[in-house]
C-alpha cells in the first residue's frame, strides 16, 4: 500500500473512533458539556490532560524547532515539562476545591465582580484564540502532505471534524475522545523514534541513542557527527546556545506559568470527583507527557542529521520522493542560485537555497529516514490527534466563557439548562470560524504562536489566580488592574516586536531584535508582563477596599488541606 492509501486508513480510523465516543458521550446538561459531569476519574482525566496539552505545538512544532535551535530550542521542554509541576503543586488542587466550571467563573467569584468576570473572558478568548491558530496551522500542515490537498482545504476539513465532537459532545466527549487521542499520538511519535534510533544508533531507547555512537563503524558520537554537519554548512555546533541566558530564563519563565494561567488545561481539574484526584491526575498527565517530551531532542537530532545527509551538496534531479512531495506543499522550497544543479544548504542567506518550514520535520522524519509507509501515514495519523485534542479544549473554553460567563452570568442570569447549552454550541461553532480563519492566516511557526499564548496567560491569569488563592486580602481592585495592564502590555509587545504593527509590519521584525526591551524576546516577555501584573495588583490593593469577610473566609477554606480528599462539589 502506498503512504497515501495507509494515511486515508489511519486517519479514517481515528476519525471514525472520535466521531464514535463524541456520539456515545454526547452532553445532555451543562455540567456534562462544561465539566463533563465531574466525574471523570484520575487516569482518564490524566491522559485526557496529557492529549489536550501535547498539542501540535508538542508533537509537530517543537522536536522542528529544536532541530533548528539546538541547545535554545531546550527552552520549550524545560518551560513546559516545569509549567506542569507548578500547577500540579499550586493550583489544581485548590481551584478544584472552589468547584467553578471555567477560569472567568473563578476569578468572577474570587474577586465578587462582574467586571472582573468580563476582564477574565476577554483574556481567556484572547489567549485561546492565539492558541488555537497554531493547532488549526498544525491541521492544515498535516492534510495538505498527506491528504495531498491544499493547506487551506486542510484547515477546513480539520474544523468540520473538531466542530462535530466538541459541539456534540461538550467536555464529556472531548475528556473520551481526547484519551483515544492520547493513545494515537503518543505511539506515532514513539514509533517512528524507535525505528530511526535503532537504525543510526543501534540503540532501541531514543533518549539513550541520542547520545550514543553511530552503529556505521566509525565511533563517532552522534551529537559530535551533528556538530561537524553544522559547523561544515556554517552554522553554530548544535549543542551550542546562541541566545543570552536572561532570554533563556525568562522564556522558560513564561512558559512555565504560562502553563498554569492556561484556562484549557486548568478546567481540565474540575471534572474529577474529588481534591485529591486533581493531584493524582495532574501527576498522571505529566508522567504521560515525559514520555512524548523527553524524546522531542532524540527526534530533532535524529531528523536534523538525516536531512543535511540527503540534502547537502546533493543533485537536486536526484532527490527522493519524500522531498519532491514537501515542495508541492510549498513547506519545502529549492532555489538553484547559482544554476549548477545542486542544493546548496548553508547558513548564509545570500548563497542557502534551500528553504525548510521547521513545522514539516516531525512529519517528514520517517520519510527521510525511508521508514516503511505504514509508519509514515501513523505519524500523520499522531499529528492530527494532537492538533485536534487541543484545539477542541481551547473551543470549550471559548465556548464557555461565552455562555456560562458572559451570557448566564451576565447578561441574561434566569436563561434555561437548555438555552444555556444551546447558547455554548453556537459559541462553539462561531469560535470554530475564527480558528479556521487563524488558522489559514497563521502568524508564525506552530510553536512559536503557541509561545505567545503562554505569555498572555501569564501576563493576565497568573497573577490573579495564585494572589486569589494564596493572599485572602487581594480585592476586586487590584485584580482587575492587574490582568489589564498585564495582557495589554504583552500585546503591545508581541504585536510590536513579533509583527511589526508599529514599525512597518512583518517584514521590518527581524531588524527589531536589536530593539528589544532588556534584550528580552517576544516569547519571554510574558515574564515582564506578569511581574508587572503582580506590582500593579498589590500597589492598587493598597489604596481600595478590602475583600468582604465572606470572601475572605472562601480563600482560608480552600487552602485547608484537611478533609480535602472528600470533598466532592467544593
């Protein structure tokens, strides 16, 4: 069977299994729709957890932008991995302890202010909207390989599917589908690395056979083969870091507490029974997510040293089909600069003429390493599931904070269960339309948007949960203060330094990085904004009102730890 006729069984399977659990689970009431009735157990809850947060970010962009950065590229897998020990120790107990259905509910409530309410939907939607772009992106990269139709028909056919289980199904099918989806894309990744270990390294374990010799003869290491490569093209050795250690940490800084601000993954406590279980399956997911996260570096060496050995120097007549197939996507782009025929890859612009969308890398490894078709079709198969996880999470929390905290608590609080769950699917459906739009229009590289949305979160959630958790005397005040001027401060950053709105659009970024604040990157500078946030909020808090007594005594409860295994609503 050809790649093509293996992908279309694959994926049509999978598909078939999430429309399957999504009509099985369907949601009858809002609790079901928003929580998924709040009694999804430990281990389904933590592998869902895991499927919603390893999204195409983590299964197609950041093994490919680790392949490209090297030692930088360590970043992402130390401020992810460590987001999720901070919430699994910080936060998901306690919010499960409050008993809300949604990020704007707690803050709404925490803070006794409908203001605060709107402020924290308003932040959610913008920090869901820039997520879910690069999950529609991820989408559309995989269709338009594999389904060998355009990107932007790949988008559209990925909306209708993710449209028709997070509609249908609300949180109840999505937590379902999403642990099917955890089972598809943590063996398409493990396999293909497998494969590719044992053949370079001889060594079955990934992780083990990065740093092990090549099984060619030669005795080299290789790490130490991979360095010559790009030495010999020009490039930095790739276990060498280029950025300076201050962007190092507060990048790592703004993904780590970006991943606790995350409104998608923090509902994700609030459907189990008990306090207790939002530890254990916080725990759970991050042991599931090790495994896919600390394999990411073994795939992105293994990926990058097979494409400089197929492609460098090379004919360009010659060329597998693998590589014809990448450039009919427009993700892969040959330009014979100086006619002789050949590729030229290297690290100066003026002579490279081989362009590579970092986005295409995972997908393309098990090509490039002439893997057996069925593996390559399962990889395709693997990206889709963690696209589509996520980005029917980030539709949930779209959807919800629409209908559960603009519309019911705000506008129209006597509106019925239906109407209320009628009310969630149309936003869910008008928010599927936005995706898809970000998602044809993409800003950036999957991983590099999805960093922008961690910095939000931690600019405008962060703060606001962990003082309304932890400092009973934060009020409505500073709070609310705090989240605007945080999330307003990082979109004028992003916007200025990632897009170019003030300085001459896109084309003008890379002449900004000189510019930046405290040398600081677009994708760190959640951390600054977050600082900020905090300043604001207690300097405000000074000079306004405490907190009512009730609410004073709300925040002292749910830190109490004892009896907080029973607890079963709040």
């Amino acid at each position: 069977m050809t790649v093509q006729a293996w992908t279309y069984l694959l994926v049509g399977i999978t598909f078939a299994i999430y429309i399957g659990i999504a009509i099985w689970s369907r949601a009858a009431s809002t609790k079901e729709f928003y929580v998924a009735g709040g009694g999804v157990s430990p281990l389904a809850n933590g592998m869902a957890t895991a499927a919603d947060w390893m999204s195409a970010a983590s299964f197609i962009s950041m093994a490919g932008i680790i392949a490209f950065a090297g030692y930088d590229g360590s970043v992402y897998l130390m401020g992810w991995t460590g987001g999720y020990v901070l919430l699994a120790l910080l936060l998901a107990p306690y919010l499960r302890k409050f008993g809300k259905f949604t990020v704007p509910d707690f803050i709404g409530d925490r803070y006794y202010s409908k203001t605060a309410r709107i402020v924290a939907v308003i932040c959610a939607l913008i920090v869901s909207f820039t997520y879910v772009a690069g999950q529609m992106r991820g989408v559309g990269v995989v269709f338009s390989r594999f389904l060998e139709v355009d990107i932007n028909t790949g988008v559209v056919i990925g909306m209708v599917i993710v449209l028709f289980y997070a509609v249908l199904g609300g949180m109840k099918g999505i937590t379902y589908t999403q642990v099917a989806q955890y089972c598809v894309l943590i063996f398409a990744f493990m396999v293909p690395a497998i494969f590719i270990s044992i053949q370079m390294t001889g060594n079955p374990i990934p992780q083990l056979g990065m740093g092990s010799q090549l099984n060619d003869g030669s005795g080299v290491y290789l790490l130490d083969k991979l360095n010559g490569l790009s030495t010999e093209l020009g490039f930095a050795e790739y276990t060498d870091g280029k950025k300076s250690m201050t962007d190092v940490f507060m990048i790592t800084l703004a993904l780590m507490v970006g991943t606790a601000g995350l409104p998608h993954v923090i509902v994700r406590f609030f459907t189990v029974k008990r306090v207790k279980d939002a530890r254990k399956s916080a725990g759970l997911a991050l042991l599931l997510i090790a495994i896919l996260y600390t394999t990411a570096p073994a795939v992105a060496v293994f990926a990058r040293t097979n494409m400089i050995n197929t492609v460098s120097d090379q004919e360009y007549a010659s060329m597998p089909e693998w590589f014809k197939n990448w450039e009919t996507t427009g993700l892969l782009a040959f330009n014979d600069k100086n006619g002789d025929g050949k590729i030229q890859y290297v690290a100066d612009a003026a002579k490279n003429e081989l362009i590579v969308d970092r986005d295409i890398m995972v997908l393309a490894n098990p090509e490039i390493a002439n893997l057996p078709a069925w593996v390559i079709a399962l990889v395709a198969a693997g990206g889709l599931a963690a696209a589509l996880s996520t980005a029917a999470g980030l539709l949930l929390v779209i959807s919800s904070s629409v209908s559960h905290d603009l519309i019911k608590k705000v506008f129209i609080p006597n509106i019925s269960d239906k109407g209320e769950l009628w009310a969630a699917r149309g936003a869910a459906t008008v928010a599927v339309i936005i995706a898809g739009y970000f998602g044809i229009n993409p800003p950036g590289f999957v991983a590099a948007v999805v960093a922008l949305a961690f910095g939000l979160a931690a600019a405008s959630f962060f703060p606001a949960i962990v003082l309304g958790i932890f400092y009973k005397k934060m009020n409505k005040e500073g709070a609310i203060a705090g989240m605007v001027v945080g999330i307003s401060l990082m979109l004028f950053y992003m916007l200025k330094f990632k897009f170019g709105i003030f300085d001459g659009g896109k084309e003008a970024v890379a002449g900004l990085e000189k510019d930046w604040w405290f040398g600081i990157s677009p994708e760190g500078f959640g951390s600054v904004a977050m600082l900020v946030n905090f300043i604001v909020s207690i300097i405000i808090m000074q000079f306004t009102p405490a907190p009512p007594e009730k609410v004073q005594e709300i925040v002292e409860d749910i830190r109490i730890p004892s009896g907080a295994g029973e607890a079963s609503d709040h």
